[in-house]
C-alpha cells in the first residue's frame, strides 16, 4: 500500500481515483496551493504524486518543477493527468521533469499499472540511494551511519541528526547548490526558531567534523551551500 497525493479539482475524478486506487492510502487537494501547504508543513510523507495540468489556480505542469525541488532528495514519482494528448504537453512535461503522462480518463487497469510501475521504480531507486558516497565519504541512510575511508583507516564520524539530514541533502546531488532556506525547510520544517544563523552554525559544525573526508562542504556567495569532492 502506498501512500498517494492527489492534486486534482474534479469531484467526479476524484470519486473515480478513489474507487480504482483503493488499495493505496490517499490524499487529496484540490488547488496548487492546497498541495504546496502538504509540502511546507510536512504534514505527509508521500510515495507518488497525480498532478493534474489544469487547476483553478495554476497550470499543473508549470507547478512541476517545484514539486520535484521540493521532493529532490526523495525521489518521489509525479504523474501527469491531463485531457489533452497533444503531442506538445506531453513533451512540455517530461521536460521538466514529469514521470509519467496519462491522459483522462485512462482506464483503470492502465492507470494501476503504470502507476504500479513507478513505484517500483522509485523503490528500487529508494533502495539503491541508502548508501550515498562522495569521495571517501559514506553515508549509510539506514543506519544514520557517516564513514571516511582513509588511507589506512576506517573514520567513523557521530552526527547530530540535524548534521546528518543536512549532509545527506548535500551528497545526494553534489555540485547542486542549496539555498538556506531549502535547508531549513527540508531539515527542520516550520520550526518558528531556525534562522539562517542556525543552517551556518550546522555548517560551520559539519565541516569540522568530516575535515578529514574529500567531501568539502562549500559556501557559494548569496545562494547556499554545495558538496563537493576536492582532491589535495
């Protein structure tokens, strides 16, 4: 059973989701905005995504890209449903990230298995990126488990949980540049205390304690921080 987010406006399509996708745990919004406060709260942890393209306050395909930024270190499918199957939406979407178009009203047994198809595409992806490595720095997801393999030793480093959800952001993708604000919401959510302050002290924290690793956290002037892999 997977959990579901179901951006879509229409009641009769959403009677219809509900009857055919029974087996999963779903949940509903039915405007851009309703979906973006599951996010920004955190309310939900969710396995995939049905976004549909038009919307009382926005185009679906154009919302994508913020979904996926806001979803980047989860690797959460998004699915496209839309009325229209010209050949140009359909390119439009996948362009900028979509992981499948499906057209309304699909039938049942193809929106199931298409459906079932990314996720067991996202879980075997899920399965592959506990063990995430830059440079000599391991990080076992499972586990919540840093390792630095040097030259003739196993480092072993300790965390905060707060330091290792920032670190594991970072090295999923490195070189990608996050800002502050990115990290505040993706490792503390709406704690009304954290400040931008608080993301550099765990920086500041982090770098000194994986030093010795390849793996150099770096600040990149009014945008963020990056990871990336520097060899002496």
């Amino acid at each position: 059973m997977a959990k579901i987010l179901c951006i879509e406006d229409s009641q009769d399509f959403v009677i219809y989701l509900t009857s055919v996708l029974k087996d999963h745990t779903l949940s509903f919004a039915p405007t851009l905005n309703d979906a973006f406060k599951y996010v920004q709260n955190g309310r939900e942890s969710f396995d995939l995504i049905l976004l549909d393209v038009s919307l009382p306050d926005g185009n679906g395909i154009k919302a994508l890209a913020q979904f996926k930024d806001a979803f980047s270190a989860k690797n959460i499918p998004i699915i496209i449903l839309s009325a229209d199957n010209d050949i140009l939406s359909k390119v439009a979407a996948f362009g900028v990230g979509a992981d499948d178009y499906i057209v309304k009203p699909p039938h049942s047994a193809e929106l199931k298995a298409r459906i079932e198809a990314r996720l067991r595409t996202a879980q075997a992806q899920a399965k592959d990126s506990q063990h995430i490595k830059v440079g000599n720095l391991i990080i076992d997801s499972d586990k919540m488990s840093i390792q630095i393999q040097l030259a003739d030793k196993i480092e072993h480093v300790d965390l905060t949980p707060s330091e290792f959800k920032l670190l594991k952001i970072l090295s999923t993708r490195p070189g990608q540049v996050y800002s502050r604000d990115y990290l505040i919401d993706h490792v503390w959510g709406i704690a009304k205390h954290i400040t931008e302050r608080t993301v550099d002290a765990h920086i500041s924290h982090l770098r000194k304690k994986i030093s010795s690793s390849t793996a150099k956290v770096e600040t990149v002037l009014g945008a963020g921080y990056k990871i990336e892999v520097k060899l002496d």
